[in-house]
C-alpha cells in the first residue's frame, strides 16, 4: 500500500496536521496513488481518528522510540524541517517534503532544510501551499543524498595527531 | 598603599602571564603529535538527541589508537546512556582491548535558556568539569556543540596554560549548521586547536576551519 509518513518530531504542528488531513489535501494525495496516511503528531492538541478520511487508511500517534520503521514503510516522508527527521529520511532514501513552519522562521533547524532543498534533495513549502505542492510536485527532480563520510575525519585526525 | 600598588601589578603581570600562555598553548596545538607515543586517550562529549547521534558517527570511524575512551554526558540525559554502551559493546566485537568510561556533570544549557543564567549554570558546570579533566588527562577534547562542551574546553586549556598536558580541542561542528556557527562553536571556535565545519559556506566565513564535506 502506497504510505506516507508525517512527522513533527518532538514539537507540535497542529498546522500540518490539520493541512494534510482536509479534503482537498486528501484528494490530492489519493490522485497519486498513496492509500495509507500515518501521522506522528508529537505535542500538538490533534490526534486525527482512524476513521475521520474516509478515502486513506489513517494512523496516528503522538511518540515512539524510533520512527525508523515508519520511515522504511514509506513512499513519501512529510517532514517538519527537523535535522533528525530530514536526515533520518534522506538516509534511507525516501522522497522528501519539508513543510516549513513560518511561525518559526529564524528557527536555525531550518538553515539545512533550505540548504537540502537548494540541493535539490527534498521538495519545500508551507502549510498553505501543501495542497498545490502535493498536485504539481516532481519527484523525479530530486537528486540521491549520499551518506557523510566520517572516514574522511578519522584519516585527517590520524595525520594530524601521528596515530597509526 | 605601596602594598595594594604592588598587589595590582602582581595580578597584572599573572594575567598577563596568562595570556601569553594561552596564545602559546593555542598556536602550538597543531604541531603536538600525541599519537606518536602511543594509544591517544579521548574524552568524548556527548550532548543530547541529535549531537550524541553525531557524535556516535564519528567515534565510528575512529581506529583501536583512541583507547580509553571517556564519554561525558549531562545528569538529565538517560538516552544518551544507552546509545553509548549498545555502540561500544558493538565496537567491543571488532576489537577485545577497547575500554570506555561514562562521566556524567551538570548540564551548562539547557535548550531556550537565557543568556545570563546559562552563563551561571556553566560556571556552576565548570566546578565539576575541572576535577574531571584534571584527573583523566585525555590527550584529545572531541566535542560538537553541546554547551557542556565550554567549561570542559575550559578545564582542558587550563591544564595546558599551568603547563600540566597539553590537551588537543577538536571541535566538529553539527551538520545542522549551515550559515551561522552555534553559540557554542562561535566561543570554541579561537581556543580549538582543530575546527571542522561540515558545509562549505561556513569554511567560507571562518577560514580557520577545516572541511572535508559532510562527515557524519
């Protein structure tokens, strides 16, 4: 079944939460194909009922340990701009859509978002431009993000401290 | 009065014996080589969530030659803990020698915490980085933006201004961290002796960094 996963992360984002589950956003989610809708709402004061999108199969709930698993089941990850959750996604190579809090602009967790987006690894827009984006986005555009490579660290700092 | 004068300038010329020892201690860092003499001791400061993760990466990638290991967390971090131990029992495998240890100290920063009382917090932190560095004696401070790194980089210069051990401070700053440096970063960033930034636009800003991409 064609997923997508939302997640807020620790914070709350009633916003998204409530953009991703109205009709038109619904419609535009099932016009592509996706069929199951999981939700991670951390703090926020919605927790959508199961049976409240009559067209998607939908889950949702507030934490778990590790989003790992939701994350791999996934086509689509919607992410509020979080390092973790962007990094988390990127990583296991999913198709990636930030939706950016303007209500938190100067947040510097947003620099890299902006920055992968620049890179043409994740697609970015707001709660208000959800819809527009989910009917008019190109996944194809996105480029692959390859892992950091800590090597690299480890070989300049065995140089410079005489390790061998 | 010719009493106070002359315990005005005795102050004076410690502070500025201070001073030149600090810009010695840091100038000198690049050229002390602590690997040569065998195994380098490592004190690791794992912050929270996001900079244990980090962290963890790169303590990854590191060889046998960084044995012991000293992991510092704050006292509020239980997560932290945990990843530590199930990623040092998984390196155990690879190599039966390796040895590690768990410190914990006050946090100095809590997230959204004011200025001014973070600064009292840090200072209260300090009290017990002191004792801590000064007793284990790594040769290398590895730290990547946490605020408990400042007063255990500041414990670590002090032992080399007093002349005890030189202790190398090798900050890598987060990949979050794209255009501007983290409070953190912008104070370690004239006392570190290496600096790694992970995008180029900051190794643009601060030409004293080193990057090699992203490395986490």
């Amino acid at each position: 079944m064609k997923t997508v996963f939302v997640t807020v992360g620790t914070t709350s984002f009633d916003e998204l939460i409530e953009s991703i589950t109205s009709p038109e956003t619904v419609q535009a989610l099932t016009a592509l194909g996706y069929e199951r809708l999981v939700l991670q709402v951390g703090r926020g004061s919605l927790v959508p009922a199961a049976d409240s999108s009559p067209h998607v199969t939908l889950e949702a709930y507030r934490f778990k340990d590790s989003i790992a698993e939701d994350i791999e089941q996934a086509d689509l990850v919607i992410s509020h701009a979080g390092a973790g959750s962007c990094l988390e996604s990127l990583g296991a190579g999913k198709s990636l859509l930030v939706v950016v809090n303007d209500k938190l602009m100067n947040n510097h967790q947003l620099e890299m978002a902006r920055q992968l987006h620049m890179d043409s690894h994740l697609l970015y827009c707001t709660c208000s431009t959800l819809t527009e984006t989910l009917r008019t986005m190109d996944l194809s555009v996105l480029q692959p993000f390859l892992p950091g490579q800590p090597k690299n660290f480890a070989h300049f700092l065995d140089k410079a401290l005489g390790v061998q | 009065m010719a009493f106070l004068e002359g315990a005005v300038y005795a102050v004076g010329f410690i502070c500025l014996l201070f001073i030149i020892r600090l810009y010695y201690i840091v100038k000198t860092g690049s050229n002390y080589k602590p690997g040569a003499k065998g195994p380098v001791a490592v004190l690791v400061v794992a912050g929270s969530g996001g900079h244990t993760t980090e962290i963890l990466r790169l303590m990854e990638s590191l060889s046998a030659g960084y044995t012991p290991r000293h992991y510092v967390i704050a006292d509020t971090d239980r997560m932290s803990e945990e990843k530590i131990c199930s990623f040092e029992s998984s390196k155990q495998n690879s190599d039966s020698e390796s040895q590690f240890s768990i410190c914990r100290i006050p946090r100095s920063r809590e997230v959204l915490q004011s200025w001014s009382s973070s600064v009292l917090s840090t200072l209260h932190a300090l009290r017990f980085s002191l004792p801590l560095v000064f007793r284990l004696r790594p040769d290398v401070v590895l730290c990547n933006g946490p605020g408990t790194c400042v007063p255990l980089c500041v414990a670590a210069l002090l032992l080399g201004i007093l002349g005890m051990k030189k202790v190398l401070i090798v900050y890598v700053e987060s990949i979050c961290r794209v255009q501007t440096l983290s409070l953190t970063g912008k104070i370690l960033y004239p006392i570190s002796d290496y600096f790694f930034v992970q995008w180029s636009s900051l190794r643009d800003k601060y030409p004293k960094s080193i990057f090699l991409g992203r490395i986490v």
